[in-house]
C-alpha cells in the first residue's frame, strides 16, 4: 500500500475539485494502492469561532467585489463543467474550520476520515450549511454513523483544539503554504487540484514500479 497524505481545509474550493478529480482516478483504477489521511490546513487561521459573512469575507480578501468575481470565476467554471452540484450561491457565511478538523480527527480514530471529509464537502458546497457550527458539525457525524452526543460533548470542550493547531504550524514550517497539497509515499509533492488523468498517469507508474 502506498501513503497519500492530503493537506486540505474543508472550505477550499479547489480543495474539494480535487477530492473529486482524485476520486474519479481512484474509481477508474480500482487497484490503486493508495491510503489516503487528511490532514488540517486552515485556510483562514485567524477566522473569528463564529465565522464571517460570506460576501464581506470574499470581498475583504480579494479587494472588493470584482477582485472576488474574478478569482471565483474559474472556480465556478470549472464546478460548473465537473461537479453540477456545487452552489456557491448558497453559501452565506464563510466559517473557522478548527472544529471540522477537529471532527475530521476524531473520525480518524473510527476509520471513518474519507468519509467525514467527503460529507463536510458536500454540506459546504452542496447545501450551503455551516460547518463551522457544532448543531452542523454533529448532524453530519450522526449522518456518517459517528456517535454525535459524544461528538457534541468533545465540541464543547478544547480537546484536540492545540493538537490541530499544532499540525497546521508544523504544514506551514516545511513550506506549505496553500492547499491542496498531495505528498505520495511521504516522498514527492503534488500541488493544486490535479485533474483526473495526472493521477491515473501516478497510479499505473507506481504500479509499474510494484511489479519491476
């Protein structure tokens, strides 16, 4: 088996395009050998805990309304053309992810983070939902089979809150500095949302590699 450590935050858009572009390699190579851990890069570090207004978040970082058309553009294209279930329109607040990655850990723990992610993903993108509100938070564990009252009872307290912390500091100290970003066998970095037939391509060359 080979080790794909993916640095993510739940509220990237390119994030979750590449989930899906590795999803369908993954699918259309069945053999691959990957086993894939997330791991927490927070793309707003310094987020208020109750979140932002989504359209002043966007406008505060990319320099008013046009600065966030244009830098959304090619996202909304490119969901548009790969995955038509995105609705950016529905997104009303822009959250702090600390909780989710704290979540994302936890299921972990329950070999369950493949799919937590892939949960919060659609509740962000598909459905608008805060993901960084603990009612959210524990609906969507409850969804995944997750005990969602010990959930809640772990989101009331800080446990694991410096550990994730920790992980994204130490990301940010070996050079990350935007996601996603892939590491294949803890040896060669893949940056940015890859489209479907570069991981293809990766998958049958390590399988050539296995069988030489």
């Amino acid at each position: 088996m080979i080790k794909l450590d993916i640095f993510h935050d739940p509220i990237c858009p390119w994030c979750y395009l590449g989930k899906a572009r590795l999803d369908r390699a993954m699918e259309a190579r069945p053999n691959h050998q990957f086993v894939v851990e997330w791991h927490p890069f927070q793309l707003n570090p310094d987020m208020p805990a109750e979140g932002m207004e989504r359209r002043a978040y966007l406008e505060g970082k990319f320099g008013g309304v046009q600065g966030a058309i244009d830098a959304y553009r090619p996202i909304v294209e490119t969901a548009a053309a790969e995955a038509p279930k995105v609705d950016l329109g529905k997104i009303t607040r822009t959250p702090n992810t600390l909780d989710a990655h704290r979540l994302i850990h936890w299921a972990g723990l329950e070999g369950m983070q493949t799919p937590i992610v892939a949960a919060l993903y659609r509740a962000y993108f598909h459905d608008g939902r805060d993901i960084g509100d603990a009612e959210v938070l524990c609906d969507i564990a409850d969804s995944m089979s997750m005990d969602a009252s010990l959930v809640a009872r772990l989101l009331a307290t800080d446990e694991d809150a410096d550990m994730i912390r920790a992980r994204d500091a130490h990301a940010r100290e070996r050079g990350i500095s935007g996601v996603p970003l892939y590491v294949v066998a803890n040896q060669h970095a893949v940056s940015g949302a890859q489209n479907a037939d570069l991981w293809m391509s990766v998958i049958d060359e390590l399988a050539q590699k296995d069988l030489s």
